[in-house]
C-alpha cells in the first residue's frame, strides 16, 4: 500500500462533556496538528498516490470550517462531545466527500483510504481511517 500525508494545524474553542474529562469540561482552546494520510495499492497513471499540492488544499479547506472557531458554538457540530476522536472522524468524513466529488482530480477517486491525525501535543494524539 502506498501512501501521502499533508498536513495543517486549527485552532479552535470547545469543552468536553463528562467527569472523565476534568477541567477540559470547561471552556477552552485547542491547537492540534493535523495529518492526513491517504492510500492505494497502486500508483495512479502518473506515477502518484496523490497530487500532493492538491490534497494540501482540501485538507486545508476542510480546517477553515472549523478552525478559529468555538465548535460549542457550531450548530452542525450540536451534541457531538468534540473529542479528538470524534474530530479526526469528522475531518475524514469531509475531506472523503471532496475526494469522492471530484475535488482531487479523477484518478484521486481510486484512492483506498485515509487517516486523520490529530496531534494534540508532542506526546499525544487521535486518529481516524476509513475506506474510499
């Protein structure tokens, strides 16, 4: 299996809900690192998994939505407990509807899957991989 990883970073606001999560009950930031990883068995006719400038951009594209934001705020995000988890899969879902659109060029849609990474400190981080 062959792969690319990109990456970003966002910035954004939320509290989590239940005991287990302590203070981060409370109102506060995050700036996690993000990677996305993206795979297939074989090389597209170019030679590539991806284009890589490409994959920066929509992976950047999906961050905005959230980036500098307060996702308690976020009525599409209402009732999801903002775990790292739960971005990392929100994050895939979007980034796998541009890729199945099309937002990749047509060969990205033989892609076999992806992983969303969160990195939310240098010792600590979440991931997410779905299929394509």
């Amino acid at each position: 299996m062959f792969s690319v990883t990109v990456r970003d970073h966002m910035l954004i606001a939320h509290s989590l809900r239940g005991a287990a999560f302590g203070p981060a009950q409370r109102l506060h930031g995050a700036t996690y690192v993000v990677d996305a990883t993206l795979k297939r068995a074989d090389l597209d006719a170019d030679g590539v998994v991806v284009d890589i400038g490409g994959a920066t951009e929509q992976l950047h594209a999906v961050l905005s939505e959230l980036s500098y934001r307060n996702l308690d705020d976020e009525p599409a995000l209402a009732g999801m407990n903002t775990t790292s988890e739960a971005l990392a899969r929100l994050i895939a879902d979007r980034l796998a509807e541009r890729v199945q659109a099309g937002a990749l060029g047509d060969a990205a849609r033989m892609l076999d899957g992806l992983v969303i990474t969160l990195h939310e400190s240098h010792v600590a981080s979440a991931s997410y991989e779905r299929t394509l």
